[in-house]
C-alpha cells in the first residue's frame, strides 16, 4: 500500500489521535461472546499509546437505527478493551456530545478513551456526503491525525471511516496493512495450487468472488447452504434444504465453465429441523429426503474436501460448511479448518463467521496463517472492487 503508517506521523507526545477501530464483537446481553476483533485492535491502539498520543477510538457495533440502542452500546467493549490493554479505557456515553468532548478533553499522554457506538447516528451510515461530512467534522475536531485501523468496515464510505481520513493527516494500523498485504497475495501472485474454500448461508453474497475467482484459483470447494442451490443446478432433489431458485441459471454456468475445478460434497447431514435435538442422517447428494434439509457436508465430503486441501500452496476459506454453531452439524466446518492448520503454505480465514466458527471450535489462533478480521471486506477485496476506507488513505 501507498500509504503512511503510524511510524509516518512524526512526533505524537502529546497529540491527539482518533483511530477507526473493528470492536463489532457478538453480545449475549452484556457479555461479549467472541473478543477477536478486540484482541486484534489492541496493537496499533497500545503503539500508539506508547507513542505518547492522547487516543480517540471510534467504532461501531451491530446495526442500530441510526440511534442509541442500549443493546449496543461499547460499554462492554470498553471494559475488556482495557483489561487488554492493561489500563483504564476512559468510556464517553456519547459520540460528539458533552461526555465525549469532557472525555477528550481529559486525557492525558499515553491515555486512551473509547466514544460510544458512532453508528448511534444517522449521518455515519448516510448516502448524503454533507451529511456525513458535517458528522466527521465533528470527529476530527477530537484530533490532530487519523488512523485507519478498523478493516472490517473499510468497504463502507462511513463518515468515520472515509470522510474523516479526508480532513486529517491519516494513517494506516498496523491491521489494516496487515488484512491488505494478506488479500494482495491472494489476488497478486498466489502460490500455486491455490484453493478457495466458500461456504456461508446463501449464493448470492458470494456472486461477485466467485466470478472473479474462477479464473485465478485452481479449485472451489463449496459448502455451508449456499452448497444446495449447486447441487439442484445438477438436478438433485435437495429437499427442504436452503435454495435460492433464481440463482440455479447462473450457477449452471459456473459449472460449465469450471468443470472439476468446483468440488462440491458428496454426503450431506439431512435432518428434520434447524436443531440439535432433531433427527438427522448423513445421506448422498443424490438421496436427500424430501422433508429434511441439509445442514452440513457429511463424513466422506469432509474427506474429500481435506484431500484436495492437502495439497494446496494458498487457501483462502470464507463461510462454514454447516450450522457449526451446533455441535451435530458442526463437523465439516471443523474438518476444513484442521485441514487448514495442516497446509504447507498460506492458509486465510475470511473473517465473518469462519472466523467466529474456529475459535468456538477451538482451534487455536496462530495454527493458521491469517484470520481475518473482516468478511465482507475481504470479499469485496476479492472480487476487485475499490475499498473506499483503502482508497482514500492513498490520496
């Protein structure tokens, strides 16, 4: 990337700098479920502080409407962000508001503060460029320089992410350059053979990397429920398994024109309900039962799809192969990502669910070459497409 890092803003003893962090971390209640995106945060947020910046962070969590929603405040967040961190995380309960300019205006060198949910208003999210303008100049008015560091939302052209690097000095984390550096050499020159690994709920989330990657990777191996509306295109009854009918025209011709390079299962787990108490049965492609629905590739797919693994240089995998959040149907997921960690190469989890799916599986962290810490990101990243938080940091 053309673009500074934080080691290219000269001196921060004493200035303030607002960092666009990826706190978006799952929630039971109050209690944070999954802290990966923190943990990954922590980094450029602590380099900073030991810099001397007085350090703003600014995130979102969930998608409220553009309004407080107690249900996603960052309180949480600022609790375990500062056990991380080792220090007191100052919490402004507002964005731009009264507690946010005292908590600015409060810290000291070295000190970090954490604004409330920036998506507890409207004018984050807007289409209008004025709109989100005006809230960004509100934002850059807590700073003397930015720095990009929240990679899950860099495909959004949000008022925090990429009208505020347009009114300061700006930088990129040390996340950021690592997601992008990660993504180039899957897209620039991958080692070969280069597997793509896509499972996930629905076909069309993954239209546009599918397309573009047809002609890089030397194999797909799809799975999760997107896998279904595959198999009906080849004339299987997929019984009552997720199916998007308006899709099976175009998958034909990503059949067609692929040929063996898309791996598709050749067992499924059928079961009765969306449910760990139902019944369910690992049957072929070609005998799932008219009243269950497919919830996982099976035993033989899992082989299968950890075989062509094995001998692949780069893989990239985004989407689980099963509701993984259920143990019974959770074994494909967990086939693939051992076969990650076993890969004589660059092995990436594409953030998202896969990334929430290895953790709770257990696996550890550092047994894979890069989770990512953003899904949509890193697909849209994948198809081509301009990353307006990327682009902008390069003007």
């Amino acid at each position: 990337m053309t673009v500074a890092s934080i080691d290219d803003l000269g001196d921060l003893r004493g200035k303030r700098v607002l960092v666009r962090s990826d706190l978006n971390v799952p929630l039971d209640g109050d209690k944070i479920t999954d802290d990966g995106r923190i943990r990954a945060s922590v980094p450029t947020i602590r380099a900073l502080s030991h810099k001397g910046a007085r350090v703003v962070v600014t995130a979102h969590l969930g998608r409220p409407k553009g309004e407080p929603d107690p249900r996603y405040s960052l309180g949480p967040v600022a609790g375990r962000l500062s056990e991380l961190l080792g220090a007191p995380v100052a919490f402004a309960t507002d964005l731009v508001g009264e507690s946010a300019q005292a908590t600015v205006d409060g810290l000291q060198d070295g000190q970090v503060a954490l604004l409330e949910n920036v998506r507890f208003d409207a004018r984050e999210t807007s289409k209008d460029d004025a709109e989100r303008g005006a809230l960004a100049d509100e934002l850059a008015a807590f700073a003397d320089a930015f720095v990009s560091d929240g990679f899950g939302a860099v495909h959004r052209k949000h008022a925090s992410v990429y009208d505020v690097a347009r009114r300061l000095p700006h930088a990129a984390g040390g996340l950021v350059l690592a997601e992008v550096d990660v993504l180039r050499r899957l897209t620039e020159d991958p080692e070969r053979p280069y597997a793509v690994v896509l499972g996930g709920a629905k076909v069309s989330d993954k239209l546009g990397v599918i397309e573009n990657l047809l002609g890089k990777a030397d194999m797909l191996l799809i799975g999760g429920g997107m896998v279904f509306t595959f198999l009906a295109a080849q004339g299987h009854e997929i019984g009552k398994s997720l199916l998007e009918a308006d899709q099976i025209e175009t998958v034909k011709g990503y059949l067609a024109q692929a040929g063996d390079r898309i791996v598709l299962p050749v067992d499924v787990v059928a079961a009765t309900a969306v449910s760990g108490d139902a019944d369910h049965d690992v049957v072929s492609v070609d005998s799932i039962p008219a009243d269950r629905l497919g919830l996982d590739i099976g035993p033989e797919s899992a082989r299968l799809f950890a075989d062509r693994l094995a001998g692949a240089r780069t893989i990239f995998w985004n989407g689980p192969m099963g509701v993984s959040e259920i143990p019974a149907f959770a074994e494909g997921t967990r086939a693939v990502a051992d076969a990650l960690t076993k890969v004589d190469g660059l092995s990436v989890v594409g953030g998202g669910d896969s990334a929430a799916a290895v953790r709770s599986l257990g696996f550890a962290e550092d047994a894979f070459g890069h989770i990512s810490t953003g899904g949509g990101a890193s697909l849209e990243y994948l198809e081509g497409k301009t990353l307006p938080g990327i682009a902008v940091l390069e003007d």
